[in-house]
C-alpha cells in the first residue's frame, strides 16, 4: 500500500500539479521501505508522468501551431527549444521549471526515445541521490 502511495505521489508531483514527492521518498525511507522499492516506485510514477507530460504537449502541438508562427516571437521560441530542448531537458528534474519542460519536449517534438533516457534517467538519478542522502 505505501508502494502505490507513493507511486501516486511521485506521478503526481512530476504533473503541473504543485505537489511534491521527495517528502513522500523520504518519508518512506525513513519508514524502512527498501530503498530499491522506494527507487523503483517514485521513479516509475516520475516517469509515467513525464511521458503523459510529453503527450500532452505532443497533442497540443497542433492546437497552437497556428498562434505559435503567426508570432516572431513564437516562432522563435519554437525553432530555439527545438535547437537547444536536449539541454534544456538537463534541467528537468528541477522543482518548478522542470515539469513545464517535459511539457515543451512534447510541444517541440524532440524524439521521445531521446527525451525518455535524459529526462528520466535526471529522474532515477535525484532519487537516488536522495537515497544517499536520507538512507539510515
């Protein structure tokens, strides 16, 4: 049941949602959840959520297509995060600005096989950052 919690809190926290699954992990470090169990949980909903993230703005690509080049400056931001969305997915795992990013990804086409490995390995990584950090 702690699993699902916080397989849940970890998807949830990786949507726009403000919500946050880091003291959710720690949390069940520190109630003896085995770190490889509470690795494999968070990162999975962290994951799920970026791809869900990356469909969302993959569909709504073509509802602003029309409004994003009919402005200079939106046709500018386009081209950018398609030149430069790779190493901005470096700062995806990031509170705030990261969830949004996986969102452009989408919206930009990066290739989702591409997006996927760095934007959920930076996933997998600050967790088990957190391991090292909180494990007893």
């Amino acid at each position: 049941m702690a699993e699902l919690a916080l397989f849940v809190s970890a998807f949830l926290a990786a949507t726009i949602l403000p919500f946050s699954s880091e003291l959710a992990f720690v949390a069940a470090l520190k109630n003896d959840m085995p770190f490889v169990h509470a690795l494999f949980f968070a990162s999975s909903g962290n994951i799920l959520a970026i791809i869900f993230n990356y469909y969302l703005g993959y569909f709504l690509y073509e509802k602003t297509k029309r409004k994003l080049f009919h402005s200079f400056i939106g046709k500018k931001a386009f081209l950018y995060g398609h030149k430069y969305g790779y190493f901005a997915l470096l700062l995806s795992w990031l509170p705030v600005i990261g969830d949004p990013l996986t969102i452009v990804a989408g919206l930009v086409r990066l290739k989702f096989v591409w997006f996927v490995i760095i934007a959920g390995s930076l996933r997998i990584i600050r967790y088990y950052l957190l391991v090292i950090l909180f494990s007893k």
